[in-house]
C-alpha cells in the first residue's frame, strides 16, 4: 500500500452536527462501503468541586500532533480493511454539549469498521498530545491531556 498524504484534523470550534451529516451524505455515492461506524466524543458537564464544567479550551503543539494522527491513520489502515477513514477533532472552545472529537470509517462488513473506530478512538485518547483546559461555571479551569 502507498502511503497516504497526511489529512486535516483540526477544526476551530465545536464540530456541528450539520458538519457530521454532511460527512455521511458525502458517502451515499461510495457503492463498495457496507458499513460504517461512528464516535462522537462530546463535551460533558462534570462536576468538579461542587461546580460544574462549562467547556473545554483544546489546544495541541500542531506538528507533533498531526504526526501522530497520521501514524494513527496509517496503523488502522495497515491493520483493517478499510475503504475510508476521517479524523476531526476540535480547537479552541467547545461547550458542554458540543461535539470535539468526530471519527468516521467504513468498510465493506461492519465488524471491521467497528473494530477499525474503537481502535483509532483509543490510541487518539493515549497518544496525541492534545490538552484540554476544563473551564468551570464560575470561569476557573485546570489542563488535563487527552480530555476526549
């Protein structure tokens, strides 16, 4: 297999929902998938000394992240059949409720794709340095890495 152009992964801002839609639409034309399998990983409001989180500020050193995402990329493809596979995760303010984390594959046979999503959803929570500021109610936070 030649090896893949590394793709964008990085969105400023929540990932909408209009965006994930879009990204499934776009695969209708595409006769050979069978399956697909999603993850969204979403901002939830975790109560942290009795105050709750309001949202998450991501921020990441861009070159040493977007490495790792497409080592990442590579390793699912060496590994699973795959017919296609999109990473996106978020930059700067995402608010509770919000999608920061969108991962999209397709195979033809579900088990792969399912298999294929929970694999790069895994080594993306261990791996990519990727901080997350959880900011409170009351506009206090601390970092925490890999926060999806």
């Amino acid at each position: 297999m030649t090896e893949k152009k590394p793709k964008k992964v990085f969105i400023d801002g929540p990932i909408s929902p209009d965006f994930v839609a879009k990204s499934i639409a776009s695969h209708s034309t595409k006769k050979d998938i069978g399956a697909h399998s999603i993850f969204l990983g979403q901002v939830r409001n975790d109560m942290i000394d009795g105050k709750s989180v309001a949202a998450i500020e991501y921020t990441t050193y861009p070159e040493m992240a977007d490495l790792k995402f497409h080592e990442i990329r590579e390793a699912a493809f060496e590994a699973y059949p795959l017919t296609c596979l999109h990473i996106y995760h978020s930059l700067g303010t995402v608010l509770a409720g919000e999608i920061s984390l969108f991962v999209f594959t397709s195979a033809i046979h579900r088990a792969e794709a399912i298999k294929a999503c929970e694999y790069i959803v895994e080594r993306i929570k261990h791996e990519v340095p990727v901080w997350g500021k959880e900011i409170l109610e009351d506009g206090s936070g601390s970092w925490k890495v890999n926060t999806v």
